[in-house]
C-alpha cells in the first residue's frame, strides 16, 4: 500500500480501496467466526445480520483491529493516538434491501466557500473501515459511494442522488479487498438481488484521540478479561488506553 496516495484519496475522493487486506486463511476465519455469533443488546439478525463490539467477544477479533497498513493509514489520517469507536459483523442475505446515500457522521458545519476552497484539507475525525469477505459484483450488494461529498459540509437530502454533478460509484471488489472512507463521505448500500449468496463483512471504525467511545450496552458495559489479556500494547490503546491527558 502507498501510504501517502492512499491519504490523498482520503482527503481528495473521500475514501479508498485497499486490494489484499485480508488473506485467504483469514477470511475463512472470519466467516467462520460470524457463523457463531448471537445477538446481543441492539444486534439483530434476519435478511441482514448486524453484531456490535465483537472485539470483545473473543481474541481472534483483536489482529482485525491493526491489520498491517491499514492501521498506519488510520493513525496518519486521525493520529498516533486515535482508538477504536466499534468493531461490527455484518451479513446481508438474498433480498435484503441497502441503505440510501447517507453520512455517518458531520463533526460541524461549515461554509460553504471554505469546503471549497481547494487550499483547504477538512480534518478527518472519523473513517470506517469495510472489510470484504466475498467477492463483491453488482447483484451482491456493493457498497456505493460518492466522491467528494465529504465537502458538501451536510447530509443528503431524501433521495438526493449526486453532488456537484457527480453521482454515486458501486465498489467492486475481491474477497481480502477493504473499503476505508471518511464519516462525512456520503455512502450507501445496494440491494443482495442474488438468490444464494451472502455478502460477509466486518468493520472497524477509528476515531480521533478526543472522539468518544461509546460501546452499548453503555453503563454496563465491560471488557472481556481473556480479550484485555490478549491484547498487544497498540491494541489496549485502541481499546481506549490513553497516556494521561488534559480531560483524563
């Protein structure tokens, strides 16, 4: 991976495609791992399956959280110090519908003229990582997203389908292939119009040092002691062990 390209993609397109996150062994791994996953709190399953936190359901969810140059984009776009905000599963079966153009998160609101400013670089708060564990065509509902809406400073409109002329791209992709992009990126879902495939996915979402982890249930929640044992002194600090700062 080029590190300093795949940053400019961040900041110019919005997001990039990263070929061979995952080897073979490793998505076998990970379908496998989804297979034995129950719901817990807000997790659901039916036509899409939807598991939140499931680092701390196991330690083979920790290599996921600092795979080999994927981590070093996420601390060159949010820092040295940028943690882990959600490690969630997914698998979407034949019929499920995908989800509209949508943001995911505007830390605020700014003029316009400034967003487009081509001198300007919108800090980034937020990416997510989508890492694919089946070959991704067009009826397998590929991840859509639109470049350089990340600078229209606001979410999409209902039904609003393009930005400044341009209109939502289909991802393509490899099973091992990954998906990073940026929170205000606009992005969607597409329709599974398979009648025998899933499509299998597993995210990370990385946030700066100062941006909130908020894992459900909340109040109650708590780590896992076999996955704290387990963890490596980069993953702890992912989990969220900081060296001491102004708000701590």
């Amino acid at each position: 991976m080029d590190l300093e390209a795949s940053l400019g993609a961040l900041h110019r397109d919005g997001f990039v495609l990263l070929s061979g996150v995952l080897e073979c062994a490793q998505i076998d791994q990970l379908q496998a791992a989804i297979d034995t996953l129950k719901p817990q709190h807000w997790d659901y399953n039916g036509l899409v399956e939807h598991y939140k936190c499931v680092f701390n359901r196991d330690p083979l969810w920790l290599k996921y959280l600092d795979l080999p140059g994927v981590i070093e984009l996420a601390e060159a776009a949010l820092g040295e110090d940028c943690h882990i905000i959600g490690q969630t599963a997914w698998r979407s079966h034949p019929g499920c519908l995908g989800m509209p153009l949508h943001l995911d998160y505007l830390a605020m609101a700014l003029p316009p003229s400034l967003l487009a400013d081509p001198g300007f670089e919108l800090p980034m708060q937020v990416c997510t990582l989508q890492c694919y564990l089946d070959d991704v065509d067009a009826d397998l509902c590929p991840t859509r997203v639109l470049a350089g809406s990340h600078r229209a400073g606001r979410k999409p409109l209902p039904g609003e389908q393009q930005w400044q002329g341009q209109v939502a791209q289909s991802i393509l992709c490899h099973a091992g292939d990954a998906l990073m992009f940026r929170s205000e990126l606009w992005h969607g879902g597409s329709d599974n119009r398979t009648t025998d495939r899933c499509r299998s996915m597993l995210q990370v979402h990385y946030g700066r040092r100062m941006v909130a982890q908020k894992f459900s249930p909340y109040l109650h929640w708590q780590f896992s002691p076999a996955v704290l044992a387990a963890a490596t002194a980069r993953q702890r600090r992912l989990l969220g062990e900081h060296a001491e700062a102004e708000y701590d």
